[in-house]
C-alpha cells in the first residue's frame, strides 16, 4: 500500500487527478454433500483500479496483486495517450470530503473446522424437514473479509471493511417418478445463532411445497410474489432507475422524476448505511459519501441512482452510487428496502415461489414474459402446487397494481423485502 501511495505522490502534479480502487478480500468456505466433505476453499486476494484525469479525460488502469512496475509504465506513457483520448465535459474530478481511516485490518474469525461444522449442520436441518427431500446436492457456509480502500492526489485517503458469514444450499425433493428442486442462501454479519441452518429448512419446503404441482388454468388471479421473486422484481426497478440508463434513454423510467410512476402503496429506499446489510457502504468507489436515497416514495418517482459523470451528465445531484474501480465508473444500488405496508393475505391467491425469465424484461417498453411456480391458497389455506404456467405483462402496470408489501421482510442479496401482493393478473396454463 505505501508503494500505491507513493506512486500516486510522485505522479500527481502531472495531472488533475489520480484516484486508486483498492478491494483486498480473504476468507473461506466449506461445501458438503451426503454427509461428506466436498471441497473446502480459502483465497486471499488483491486489486486495484486506477483511474487519471486531465482536461476532462480520463484513463483507466486496473492489476491485481502487486504490480507497481507497470503502475509505473502507465504513469509515464498516459500524458502522450491523453492527446488520442477524446475530451467528455462530463468527466469530472471526483468529490473527496474528509479522510477517513482504520487503525487495523481485520481478520477471518473461524476455523476451518467451524466452516465445514456449519455445513453440516445446514444439511442436517434441510435432510430433517421432510422425509421427502431425497439428496442434498450442496450444501456450503463461507466467511468473507473485505477491505476497500481509496487513494488519492493530494494525500487523500478513505477505506472501509466488512465481514459476512454467507450459505447456501441446494435440494431435491421427490421420488423417480418428480423431482422438485428447492434452493436458498443467506449471509449475515454475525457468525453466532442458527440463522445458518435456517436456509436449508426453506429450500426443503420449497422443493416439498411445489410436489404434484400441475399447470394452472388459464385466467385471471390474484397474484402474490414470494419474498424472493419480488427481490429480482425489485432489481430490474433498480436497473432502470440507473442514471446510465437514463441519460442513454434506454429506461421505462426516463423524464418520469417528480411523477407517479407505482402504486402509492410501494417505497423503495436506498440505504448504503444499514450495516446488517450486504450493500453497507459508507462512501461509494469515488470516495463520494453515501446517505440514504429515497426512490420512490408512496409511488412517486423520487430520484435516479447517480455517480459522479450521469449526475453532471443530467445536471442532477450525485447520489453517490459510484461502482467499479477497474475502468469507467458503472453505478449500482446499495440496500434496497423495501418499506412494508400489511400483515393480512387474501384468502384467494396464486403465490409464485419461483420465475424463469425476470431478467429479459424489456427495459425501455417494460415488456416481460414469465414461467412461473408455486403454490394455490383457497380459503386462506395452501391447497395444490402448480408450475408450468406463465405470466406476461408489462413492467409499469406491474408497478401501478402493488397492492401490500408483507412484513415477512428479509434480505436476498442486496433487496430487503417481504412478499409483494398485486392485483388480479392473467395468467396462462391448462388450455383445457
């Protein structure tokens, strides 16, 4: 590290700005199946991305590991590669407020032996829900230590770290005659309690839950999305609220700030400084710091995700949401919570566990075509699972008929969220 420092001191004045990405990571995991160790993995990893301002240019250089020698090579050819690079008046230095350091690096806290113990244990608990659950296919618990750091001119200087505890696992369910697969995964940033054996309980009712499923009959529903699914339902609402996307005009949501774009029942927040969060983080890769950022607010369009070349692109404000360090700043969301507004069900829905095909939704039309699973309630009660059926809309209705967010909130990947109920939708299955 004190050679980077170095290394950006020495260069500095040639140019407006230097800013170096630094991510260390260590850490490792404990994959099982049937009752026996399958692989058990440890990394320790470094990299770097550095990026060089000048007149409204910037280039990009990225390593990993150490490399200060062609850190170096680049410093030295990039003022003569600056007159081939063409000038953007979007390319903007950086805003940098106070240093902020650690005073130590932390380390991973468990053994080996505890990592595969905790596997284990997530197999034994998935094995034990049902006598129905015929193989664990995997089953895995891992740590991870991550460092980020950020240097530059003017002896400038930000880092950050963070520690998760993650698993996994994957199941069948059934006999020869159907196999149901189920599957679940949680992190959390505190190794202690059962929260660990807890996914495999949740993929195995899943597997179970979807057994005999048939497809629907065709037609109209009442239709709630599994917390999970309304997780990848909220990542596309994400992605099209990137300012990239905007500014390119490839978004459904483009010139609809300050408009009601959903129903008032749904808000959606980003909030970078919730530490129990995978997103936690608090400053983004430019060294921006993050704040809590409302999207959409009781179905009214609050604000796009912005780094530092969309905000000044669109004359907006930089929400801080800066991400990359290997090249040209990307964006991405932190912590998206999803703020919930009931506790009771219908008695009459469909509820989908599981999507084939969320993520080729149209963005600009918002066109979407879905396969879907889950389970039928009728009179409050689950009563048949049904699959091979399929759901098609449009993303902005879909938005528009949010009818409840359930308070059965948790975290999949970086979306907090509960189930989300919508209107009656058609959907289409048994043509007989």
């Amino acid at each position: 590290m004190t050679d980077l420092i170095d290394i950006i001191s020495k260069y500095e004045n040639n140019f407006d700005y230097i800013e170096a990405v630094v991510r260390t990571s260590k850490g490792g995991s404990a994959d099982v199946r049937e009752g026996e160790l399958e692989e058990a993995s440890f990394f320790d990893s470094k990299s770097a991305g550095i990026r060089v301002f000048k007149d409204n240019k910037a280039l990009y250089y990225s390593y990993s590991g150490s490399d200060s020698g062609g850190l170096e090579d680049f410093l030295n050819s990039a003022e003569a590669l600056f007159s081939s690079v063409e000038e953007d008046e979007n390319t903007a230095v950086p805003s940098f407020d106070e240093n902020t350091a650690e005073s130590e690096d932390p380390a991973p806290v468990l053994k080996p032996e505890t990592l595969m113990k905790k596997a284990f244990e997530i197999e034994k608990s998935a094995l034990e829900y049902s006598t129905e659950v015929s193989a664990v296919k995997e089953a895995g618990f891992s740590e991870g230590v991550s460092k980020t750091e950020i240097i530059a001119s003017g002896n400038r200087y930000k880092s950050y770290t963070r520690k998760l505890f993650s698993t996994s696992v994957y199941l069948l369910a059934g006999d020869d005659g159907e196999n149901q697969d189920g599957f679940d995964s949680a992190y959390s940033t505190d190794a202690s309690g059962d929260w660990h054996t807890v996914t495999g309980k949740r993929a195995a009712e899943l597997a179970v839950s979807l057994m005999g499923g048939r497809p629907l009959d065709s037609g109209e529903y009442t239709v709630v999305f599994e917390s999970s699914v309304a997780a990848q339902f909220i990542e596309l609402i994400a992605e099209m609220l990137d300012g990239e996307n905007i500014y390119k005009k490839t978004s459904l949501m483009c010139d609809k700030l300050g408009t009601k774009t959903a129903s008032d029942k749904l808000t959606i927040i980003d909030d970078p400084l919730r530490e129990e969060g995978a997103g936690y983080r608090p400053f983004d890769d430019e060294g921006t710091p993050s704040c809590i950022t409302p999207l959409i607010s009781e179905g009214i369009l609050s604000s796009y995700l912005h780094n530092s070349y969309t905000a000044r692109a669109l004359d907006m404000d930089n929400t801080g949401h800066a991400s990359g360090g290997k090249g040209r700043m990307g964006i991405s969301p932190s912590n998206l919570i999803v703020i919930p507004t009931a506790m009771e069900r219908p008695k009459e829905y469909i509820l989908i566990t599981d999507v084939m095909g969320m993520h080729t939704a149209d963005p600009v039309s918002g066109d979407f075509s879905l396969g879907i699973s889950g389970v039928v309630y009728e009179n409050g009660e689950r009563t048949k699972a049904f699959r091979e059926s399929a759901m098609a809309g449009n993303l902005g209705e879909l938005l528009e008929s949010v009818e409840e967010i359930y308070d059965n909130a948790r975290f999949h990947g970086r979306v907090f969220t509960g189930d989300i109920l919508f209107g009656r939708m058609s959907v289409s299955g048994n043509q007989e």
